[in-house]
C-alpha cells in the first residue's frame, strides 16, 4: 500500500463585522500568506497548526501537497475576491493531486462579503471537490460553529487554551485523527451542542473558572470518547446567527450519542454558570493613577496595562489613543506602548530620521476610539517591523509590523507600526530596541493572548476597558443577526 496523500491548507480570518475595515489579499499578505511548496519550509517546526500537521506527516511518511497558508490579522469582513482566490489554491491542489485526505487550519470566525459562514462555506467547497475521503479542520477556541461546519466535516478540532499556546499540538490532534481514520483504526462521526450564551474575550481565559473546569471536563471526556471534545466560548464581536458558545465532539460513530450527550453537558454547565463570565475591569482613570504611583522595584516587574478593547487581535483597529493621552497628561515617564498603526507617522519619522524630533498627529484616524495626538517625539529607532516569536504563543512564528518606528514621548516609547498586529509576543519590543521587564509600566493592546509570555514578567495587571471594537461591554454593540434570546444580550437566553 502506498503512502498516502494528504492536501493541507490554512484559510484563517476572525472578522469582526462591526469593523470598517475590509480585509483583502493584501492584508493576508501583511500578516501571513504562504503558498505551495514554500509552506514547509516556513513552518515545520512552528508551534502553528500547520507545524503540527506536519509533524505528523513526516512520522507518518505522507506524500504532502502543500496549497496556502493564509492568515490575515482580525478586522473587518473579508472580500469576496480574497476568499475566492485563497480557496482556490486548495480547490486546485486537490483537483490536481487526487489525495486521499484534507486537512485544514481554518479560525472558525471568518464572514466574508457573500458567505456569513466563510468557514462553513470552505469546508463545503472542499468536500464537493474531495469527494468520500476525510475532511479534516482544526479551529480557533473562539469558533463560531454552524451546522453546515459539522455537516461538511469530518472532525473539527478546537484548541484549548486562550492564550492559544497549544495551537501546534491541536493541529497535530487533527493529524494524528486523520492518521487513524486512513489506517481504518477510526471511523469518525461530529457532533455539537450550543449554550444561548455569547461571553467577551476576557472571561474565555482558560486558566480562570469557569473555563478552566469545563475544559477539564472536556479533556476527562476524551478518554472515553475519543479522540477529542473542544469547548468553544465563541467570537461575540462577529455578528452571525451561529454567533455562540459551543461543544463539539468527534468520536467513532458507534460512541457518537454518548459524545452528544457529554458535549450537551457541558453546555447546559456553561450555561448554567454564565453569570461567572460578568467580570469587572480597570478605567483608564484607575490604570492611570496606579501607573502613576508604581514602583516597579518594590512591586517586582513592570505595571501592565491591558488595552482590552483596542486588540487587533480581535479586530480593532489598533490606533485608539485614549490610554497614552491620559498617561501622557498625568505625567507618567518610564513606559513603553506596542502599538498605534499609524503609516503617516511612521512615514514623518523616517523623513525626520533617527535621533531628530518630529512632530505628528498620532493615531485616531480609523475607528472612534479616541483623537489624534499632536504630539512631538524623538525618533528612536526606525526598523522594518519583522520578527519571530520567540514566547510560547505561535513559538517560531514569523510577525510583519511593516514600517516601524519608535518615538520618544515625553518619557514613554511609543512602537508605530504600518500593520495591525497584536503584540503579545515581548519580541515586539525587543526588537524594537526596548527591554519590556526593564519598564515601569507596559501599555499593551491585547486582550488574553499577552498573558501567555508577559504575565511571568508584570507585577501586576490591570484589564483597562478603554473604548474600542473588542470592548467586554456586549451592551454597547447593535446586534442584528445574532440568535436571541442570548446572554449577556438577554439575562436569561
């Protein structure tokens, strides 16, 4: 019997549909765009899903055929023509090759302009294309899962950590289900159960109750029914019908009610504890007088300002410039900021060069989450923006901030960047010249991801919710699609 071969591909976008800015090739190719045979090189040993695939297929000895790998930073709805020409690198592959298996890296969030269900429709173009052979996906723990995904699939596989540190082994979960289903060993069936509960990103940690029991629960489960049970708290800022908290399960057919009815457990469980997802945040008056009175010495390690609601990694847009005014007006010196997206800036600061001062007008030009900055600043550093994670997140992942400058503020650096990145990797700064543990407060826009590799390092953090599209406050979003009743919409969903 020959090896098997096996088409991988990654189409990944989280879209936050309350945002104006529209997500096409080119901020794919911003962020992570990849094709063919240039896919392995780039990630074999990444902890990427794609790293985890093929990890497994050099075990395994598959005859791989590598289409795309394509993810774009969160934004606004994805177009038409990105979707179409990214799906058609796996179309392609598949109709060329006539492999024996797909595995895909999908986010399980993505809207795009003719397909609310952007996930749900490349599985089903792929299984029209595939035929009768395993279709295979692994997803975001932020998934917004619809019946056309588990009708289309056959194994869907979340990850279970946020901060998503276990992204290389989830795709080697996939993989390694994939493995047993060619070799006969699995014969796999998916199943989901749905809570009517839409939680915020902050209280999706899953080192923090509840998720971290219900993930427990999960993993118990699994050795039971394998091979896996995900948990998805869902993207509350994509305004979908399958907008929600989920529970899917892919087991051998003969174990698939008993799946069922465990995943149908722990959705009534989440559900029943929602009120453990209503957490209380920082204002950015309260960031700002702690900041002021910290001693990072005494306290050992820097303040942390989380900038909840400004994340790109959630789709916002990155330049919102409430926090580093009020901190600029208290006065407060020794800090660092990754990052306001500002090209214009960052152009003036190359024009000025490095040592000059420049004077700009400093973020607020995208979404309404604060003004313009008049401010002057001495341009510290000039840099491409390229570097790789070197934290436990995406470990070995290449990131693209474009054009970067660094600029002096009155006492605080301020990383500019040309592209919507989420920093939560401290080799943002690093390489930016800035030693962040060396800092007396660190002002990040990032919701949960940041924790993975800066909480070792912080005395403390504060949860600032300062406006923005990934504000914890659902209240403040006009939802149209999303199924109701739903909490924290509606008390009682």
């Amino acid at each position: 019997m020959s090896d098997p071969t096996v088409v991988l591909g990654q189409i990944e976008h989280e879209t936050n549909t309350f945002s104006s800015l529209p997500t096409g090739i080119d901020q794919f190719a911003d962020a992570s765009l990849h094709y063919g045979d240039t896919i392995p090189p780039e990630f074999r040993g990444s902890n990427t899903a794609i790293g985890g695939f093929l990890r497994v297929a050099d075990e395994k000895n598959w005859n791989v055929v590598p289409t795309v790998a394509a993810d774009a930073t969160p934004g606004g709805i994805v177009t038409a023509d990105a979707l179409s020409s990214l799906l058609d690198e796996v179309l392609t592959g598949i109709e060329k090759s006539e492999p024996d298996a797909v595995l895909l890296a999908l986010h399980g969030a993505m809207v795009s302009e003719d397909h609310p269900d952007g996930d749900g429709y490349i599985l089903e173009r792929v299984r029209e294309a595939a035929g009768d052979i395993p279709v295979m996906a692994s997803l975001d723990l932020h998934a917004n899962i619809s019946e056309r995904m588990v009708e289309h699939a056959d194994g869907l596989f979340g990850y279970d950590t946020y901060p998503h540190v276990d992204i290389g082994d989830t795709g080697e979960t996939a993989a390694r289900a994939m493995a047993a289903t060619l070799s006969g060993d699995l014969d796999p069936q998916v199943v989901v159960e749905r809570a009517p509960l839409l939680p915020p990103l902050p209280p999706l940690q899953t080192d923090i109750e509840p998720m971290e029991s219900l993930l427990q629960q999960a993993a118990a489960s699994e050795a039971k029914f394998r091979p896996d049970v995900s948990v998805f708290g869902g993207f509350a800022y994509a305004d979908v019908e399958e907008a929600g908290f989920s529970v899917v399960g892919v087991s051998d057919t003969h174990v698939a009610e008993e799946t069922r009815a465990t995943c149908k457990a722990l959705a009534e469980s989440a559900y029943e504890r929602r009120h453990e997802f209503d957490h209380d945040y920082t204002s950015v008056g309260d960031a700002v007088e702690a900041a002021a009175n910290w001693d990072a010495d005494t306290e050992g390690g820097p303040l942390l300002l989380a900038d909840l609601a400004d994340n790109p990694g959630g789709g916002s847009a990155e330049d919102g410039t409430f926090i580093l005014e009020s901190l600029l007006d208290a006065g407060i010196e020794d800090a660092a900021l990754a990052l306001i997206v500002d090209p214009d800036a960052v152009a003036a600061a190359v024009e000025a060069g490095v040592g000059n001062t420049v004077a700009v007008d400093l973020g607020g030009h995208i979404e309404d989450n604060g003004d313009p900055l008049a401010v002057e600043g001495r341009v510290r550093l000039i840099s491409d923006g390229s570097y790789r994670n070197y934290g436990p997140m995406s470990r070995g992942l290449r990131v693209n901030l474009g054009r970067t400058a660094v600029l002096e503020i009155d006492g605080i650096d301020v990383i500019v960047g040309s592209h919507r990145q989420q920093p939560y990797d401290p080799e943002a700064f690093r390489r930016m010249g800035i030693t962040p543990e060396r800092q007396r407060v660190l002002v990040l826009k990032s919701t949960v991801h940041y924790r993975a590799a800066f909480e070792p390092m912080a005395g403390a953090i504060r949860e600032v919710a300062a406006p923005g599209l990934c504000h914890p406050d659902l209240t403040q979003f006009d939802y149209e699609h999303v199924s109701r009743p739903l909490y924290p919409l509606d008390e009682d969903g």
